[in-house]
C-alpha cells in the first residue's frame, strides 16, 4: 500500500519528470505527495583553483551560482504546487539545507516510496553532481527508489532482472507488493543462460508473480548481465528496469553489485530499486 509519496525536486527537467510521476500514481493509489529541494550552499564553494588575487572573482561565481539555484528552486516548487493543485492531489513542501543526502534519508523514515531523477537531485543543474549520486542513495538506505527519466512515459512493460540473490528477490517482491501499475505487462528475465540452478528459478519467479495477479513472460539470456541489461530493455521495449543486487562482488561499501552500479550509470530508462 502506498500512501505517502516522497519527491526529489532536482534540476527542472528532472522536477517536471518526477511531479508527473508522482501525481500519476497518488492518484492511482489515493496517496499524499512531499516535494523537497535539497541543496548545500557549500558545494557551490568548489570553484577549482583560484589564481591568487582573484578571491573576488570566486566569490561572484559563488553568488551567481547561489542565484541561478534559487531561482531554479523556487520554478520547481511553483510548478510542482500548480500541478499538485491542478490535479487535486494533496502534498506540502519541504526545503532542506545542508547535507542533502542526511536530509533525504531522514524524510524516507515516513515515506513509502521515493521518487526523483536519474540525475541532477542535489545541484539542480547548476554545478556538476557528485559521482554515482543515485547509487550513494540507495547505499544509505533511500529505498524503495523510483529513479525517473528527463521525460515523463507511460510505464506499460517492466523488465524485472533477476538473479536469484536475495537482494534480486526481494526487490522483486517490493515492486509486485506495492503494485504500482498492476496492469503493466511484465517480464522476468536472469543472465549466463547455460547455468541450470539459475534457469530453474524463473518458473518459481513467475509462479510467484501469479500469485499475486500478473502474468509475466519469462527469459534467460547467456551472457553477462553488465552490459547487456540495458540493449535488452531497449529491444524489448521496456519502460521500466527492476533491479536489485545481483553480484558476489560487492562495491560502495558492500551494498551495489557491479551490475547494478554500471545500470545506474548508464540507464535512460525509469529504474525501480529496492535493495
């Protein structure tokens, strides 16, 4: 059941992106949405090196930078209030400083999903992200995670890639238990075919899928998932990747397997995650 929706409010692509989503499904499932900006004055600070002398000059780029993420919060708070209202859906705002990441994990305590974009969630747009953004939140426990494209789309085909892990399983098992779009068409598919202990677990996947009233289609591929996830998904036409961790060797301090980081990486489909 869901019925508090969390938003990341990054960039104004992004922003737009992640407010129709989460309208879409408050919606659908009569729930209430938070939209939060968060940003931390000091990152603005990183200028590169400054020559000597030219203090001043690092001191207005820091201004300028101050400005522009103003004002690209204040758009994204005006235009997701407008949407909110227009659609009639109830929602508050919250705008956090400071250390985005501390922020966003204590609203999570009281949400049930969290939605934002693929990027652009702490700088909006206006300095470069810190590296593997999307992968330091769900690290720190900002789960289950929505991460939507620059474009709002209709989420009809779901690939859910599966391992077998317990991470895999229980990623699986968030998505068909908060059915956010139950009338989706899904796909369950696992990697290095050839491997019979693998292949057996898409019957019991599937059955399970059933269980709880979809009828998903079932694939195994051999190759190495890594780098084949994402060409997959695009010749299949998916609208959305469900993933978990699927990998033995662990990064960023034990929680994302390879795959799922390089997924993260590189994906400009929708990714659902909920390791």
């Amino acid at each position: 059941m869901i019925k508090r929706i969390l938003v990341g409010l990054g960039s104004l692509v992004y922003a737009h992106s992640a407010t129709a989503k989460a309208i879409e499904l408050a919606k659908s499932h009569d729930a209430e949405l938070t939209g939060v900006t968060l940003f931390d004055t000091g990152r603005l600070d990183h200028t590169g090196v400054v020559p000597i002398g030219a203090g001043h000059l690092a001191k207005e780029l820091k201004e300028s930078r101050l400005d522009d993420v103003s004002g690209v919060i204040a758009a994204a708070e005006v235009h997701f209030a407008m949407a909110c209202e227009k659609a009639g859906v109830t929602y508050r705002m919250r705008r956090e400083t400071g250390d985005p990441l501390a922020a966003l994990v204590s609203l999570t305590r009281y949400h049930d999903l969290v939605i934002c974009g693929l990027q652009s969630l702490f700088e909006h747009g206006v300095v470069d992200e810190p590296p593997d953004e999307l992968a330091m939140l769900v690290r720190e426990g900002v789960r289950p995670l929505l991460a939507v494209s620059d474009a709002d789309r209709p989420i009809n085909r779901v690939l859910i890639c599966y391992s077998g892990s317990m991470g895999s399983a229980k990623t699986m098992r968030r998505f068909i238990h908060l059915r956010l779009w139950p009338e989706a068409q899904l796909k369950i598919i696992t990697f290095n075919r050839g491997d019979q202990a693998r292949e057996a677990l898409l019957p019991a996947a599937a059955d399970y899928c059933r269980a709880h009233g979809f009828e998903p289609e079932t694939d195994s591929i051999a190759k190495h998932p890594k780098h084949e996830i994402l060409p997959y998904a695009e010749q299949w036409g998916a609208d959305l990747i469900v993933m978990g961790n699927s990998s033995k060797r662990l990064l960023l301090r034990r929680i994302l397997g390879e795959t799922a980081l390089h997924v993260m990486r590189n994906a400009e489909l929708p990714l659902f995650l909920a390791q």
